[in-house]
C-alpha cells in the first residue's frame, strides 16, 4: 500500500495534468526516482522541495493528510481530557508562570501516587490515568513551587526528590 506522501505526490501530479515523465522533465529528476516516490520508496526531503517547486505547491502539502475523524460517542472521557488539558497547558499570553495554588503534598504521598498513575499507564488504564493525572500534576506543581520558595527550610535533597515527582508526572502524558 502507497503511503499518504506517494498519494499526495500522485494526487498533485495528476492535477497539474503532468504524466510521471512530463514531471520527471519539469523538476529535472529521473522517471525512475518519480516511480520510486509514487510507490512509497525513501525520499530525500530536498527533492521533495524540488517535486513540490514543479507541482506548483508547498512542500508542506506533500506531506499533509486528511484531517483525522472526530471521534464520536465518547462524551464520559472528553470531561477527563479537559482537565488534562489545562493542567499540562498554561495561559495563552502570560509572561510569568501562573503562581500554583494550594498546599503542598507530601513528597512519599506524592511519589507512591505517581507510582500508582504509572502503574496504570503501563496496564493501558488511561481513562483512569486521565483521571487522575491533572491533579496529580496541580499537586507536583504546587510541592515543587512550595519547596523552591523556601531557600532556608527545605534542603537540597527534598529539592530534587520534588522534582523528580514533577518530571514523573509530566512523563505520563
């Protein structure tokens, strides 16, 4: 089966009204590396560029596909998702980071729950890792900006442990 940059190259091809060889003579390369491309071989992205110049398109457009289906009928996880979303994604048009809010989590606490998202990832649980993650990441967030905040009370070792949880959490997205 032809990969979608070989049906791209074919589609455009045939819009422009060119045979394999006519584009061969336009963008200066040979029948057979025409060929080659049309039926899925490895393609240097530098004569894409030179194919895409004489299609009259962006190179870009060899490599687009269709726009993948919504999907449908999966309303319960799509309020999961959300959450997720704005837990991993700041604010549009901040400068500063967003200060976190709330109280600081237990570093064993928070490492055995990140244990226990880990846990489920690996066991293809995601609706129950969707569930779990955003505040898991809130609560990571929270602890580290907490314990950054302190230069005095907190040593050096909790510092990393805090960030060792963060990065464990944000590993699991």
């Amino acid at each position: 089966m032809a990969s979608a940059l070989a049906q791209n190259v074919r589609k455009y091809r045939r819009a422009t009204g060119f045979s394999q060889e006519r584009l061969a003579e336009e963008s200066g390369l040979s029948i057979g590396t025409i060929r080659k491309i049309e039926q899925g071989g490895d393609v240097r992205t530098d004569t894409l560029h030179t194919l895409a110049r004489a299609l009259g398109v962006q190179t870009s457009a060899l490599f687009a596909t269709a726009a993948p289906e919504p999907v449908v009928g999966d309303e319960g996880n799509r309020r999961y998702l959300v959450e997720l979303r704005k837990a991993l994604m700041p604010p549009v048009g901040l400068d500063a980071p967003v200060a976190a809010l709330g109280q600081p989590t237990d570093l064993d606490e928070l490492h055995s729950r990140i244990a226990d998202c880990h846990t489920l990832y690996w066991a293809d649980r995601y609706d129950s890792v969707a569930r779990k993650l955003p505040g898991l990441l809130r609560e990571s967030e929270v602890t580290a900006a907490n314990a950054e905040g302190t230069t005095t009370d907190v040593q050096p070792r909790p510092h990393a442990r805090i960030r060792s949880c963060w990065q464990a959490s944000t590993s699991l997205r």
